[in-house]
C-alpha cells in the first residue's frame, strides 16, 4: 500500500503555507529574526501541538507565523514545502496564504507573495512541480479588511489565481464576505471558501449560493443534510478534505469515524489533502496512509481519490488530461 500510495500522481488542493511551517524551521528563523519563543526547545514546542478544537489551533497557528518577516523567510517555507511534495510525488499544488496574518503585523504585502512565488517558480524549474496560488481572507476579521486586502494584492493579481475564506468558522458565516466575494468574481478570480469543518452545513449552501465558490474546503458536515449531499453528488462540486486536520481537531473523534470513504462511494467529488501539515503530523502521503488504514480502502478507491484531486484542480483540460 506504501508502495501505491507514493507512486499515485498526487495533487493538493488545501494547504496553508503557514500551516507547514516546521517546528525546526520556525526556532531557525525566530533565531535569525531576533524573535522570542515561549519554548524552549523544537520538542517542547510539538509537545503544545494537542488541540481540542480549530480554535485552539488557529492560536498556536498564528503565533507561529510571527517568525516570518523577511522575503527570504517566506521563500524558505514555501521551499521546505515543495521539497516535501516532491519526496512523496505531489504533482501539483494549489496553495492558500494569509496576507493579513502578516500584513496586520507591519509585514509588507510584497515581501509575503515575492517570496512564496519565487520558491513557487523554483518548484517548475527545478522540481518539475506545477503549482497555483490563492489568497485567503481571515474570517474573524471585517468585510473591510478584506476589501482592503484585496485592493493591496491587486497589484500582483498575476501571481494568484483564487481567492479563499478561512480561520474562525463558527459565527463568521460565508454570506458575511458577499459583497467583498462579488468584487472577486467579478475581477476574474476563482472563489473557494472553508465551509463544514466545524460549521453547519448551511454555512455550505451559503459559499455555494452566496460566494458562488468552485470548491468546498473541508465540507464534511454536508452528511448532516441529505439535500445537500445531493447536490454535491449531482454537480460535483469538489470537497478538499483534509483527514488528519480532522481527526486532530476532534472534528471526527477517530480516524475510523470519518466519513470521506462513504463520501466517496456516493460519488461526491471528495480529495484528500493536508492542510497545515506541521502540525497536523503528516504530508499528503501520510493523509492517504491514515484514511487507508482506518477504512480499509482498496486500491481502486485511492486512484479515485487522486483522480478526483486532479478534477477538482485548477489546471488546464489539457493538463488534467496529461495526468489523467
Ligand atoms: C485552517 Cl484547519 C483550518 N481551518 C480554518 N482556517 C485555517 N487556517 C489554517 N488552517
Ligand atoms: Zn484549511
């Protein structure tokens, strides 16, 4: 199964930039930037990675971030990420970044996307890795700050290709960034949105028919509403399921409760992806192994799953095809 699972042409769709900063690498660069840390050391630092819940995680998560400053930081964690990727044979990338969790902290908006995209353009040229960027807007935050967010990155709209909705999901409903998400549409950009991670599955119907979103981040709480599993059925509308994130934020208590393989043979769109992979334990590859093992998926059922990464993907027909 290893063997399979690694030499499946693989293709992530849900990954923080943020969320594969390393514990090694955050004390390399909190040493180089002159930032205190409330550890000690790396061990004590994965020792804090128990999470009851997202929000627990989203308050460890942001303070990690605060060891990234300069461009070269930036680059530097989008590197060790693509090295990753190309250890476990991920194809293709699409990856959301935060500006505001930098941006909120002097950080200026061109130093965080010059340096994940120029490690990006190094993962064509050196890796062979084909990748996408996505900008997404904190949720937690005002409709405000996002329009003002979006203004600040349109003078580098070339180097993303969407927009997404993350952080805080609970009482930040999609339907709250409407008007910001119809600026979006209408400038061209592809809309997805975290929805039914640990909110409602209404808050799914609201990305959708709201925010007109092209994928699903999460979406696993569609199951409590029949109507809407049927809808994702019908229009194969993609879910970027993210397995481990799941089980470590207690969305599913264990990874035999999850429900992507049921998802799955009702012939949802459903992929498998790592979200924040530093502190969720594990890349794409260790994702498949976890869900394989715990529901017993057969061969057939994991090519399905990367073929579907590769439909619910941004790239060209043609590229689709190649990989098909
Ligand atoms: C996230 Cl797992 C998850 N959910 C929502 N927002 C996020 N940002 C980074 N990881
Ligand atoms: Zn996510």
């Amino acid at each position: 199964m290893e063997t399979f699972i690694h030499a499946l042409p693989k293709v992530e769709l849900h990954l923080h930039i943020e969320g594969s900063l390393e514990p090694e690498l955050l004390f390399t660069l909190a040493e180089r930037n002159q930032i205190p840390l409330p550890y000690a050391d790396v061990e004590s630092l994965r020792a804090a990675y128990q999470f009851t819940n997202l929000q627990s995680f989203l308050d460890i998560y942001y303070q990690g971030a605060n060891v990234l400053i300069r461009e070269q930081d930036f680059y530097d964690l989008t590197w060790a990420y693509l090295q990753k990727c190309h250890q476990q044979n991920v194809v293709h990338t699409e990856i959301f970044f935060d500006p505001q969790t930098h941006t909120d902290r002097g950080i200026p908006f061109a130093d965080v996307i010059g340096g994940i995209s120029r490690a990006l353009a190094d993962g064509e040229s050196k890796l062979g890795i084909t990748s996408a960027l996505i900008l997404s807007f904190l949720r937690h935050l005002s409709e405000e700050a996002a329009f003002a967010t979006l203004e600040q990155a349109l003078p580098y709209r070339d180097l993303f290709v969407g927009i997404g909705l993350d952080s805080s999901e609970k009482g930040n409903p999609p339907e709250k960034f409407s008007r910001v998400f119809a600026r979006v549409r209408e400038l061209g950009f592809k809309v997805v949105a975290h929805a039914g991670e640990e909110g409602p599955a209404e808050y799914i119907w609201t990305a959708l028919n709201d925010l007109q979103v092209a994928r699903i981040d999460h979406g696993v709480r569609c199951v409590d509403d029949p109507a809407l599993v049927e809808h994702l059925r019908q229009t194969r509308v993609p879910l970027t399921v993210c397995p481990l994130s799941n089980t470590k934020l207690c969305v599913f208590s264990e990874m035999s409760e999850h429900n992507i393989g049921k998802l799955l043979d009702q012939g949802l769109c459903v992929t498998v992806n790592s979200d924040d992979p530093a502190y969720f334990g594990g890349y794409m590859e260790e994702n498949y192994l976890a869900i394989q093992s715990a529901l017993d998926l057969t061969k057939p059922q994991l090519a399905q799953l990367a073929r579907n990464g590769i439909e619910a993907s941004f790239m060209t027909e043609q590229r689709k095809q190649a990989l098909m």
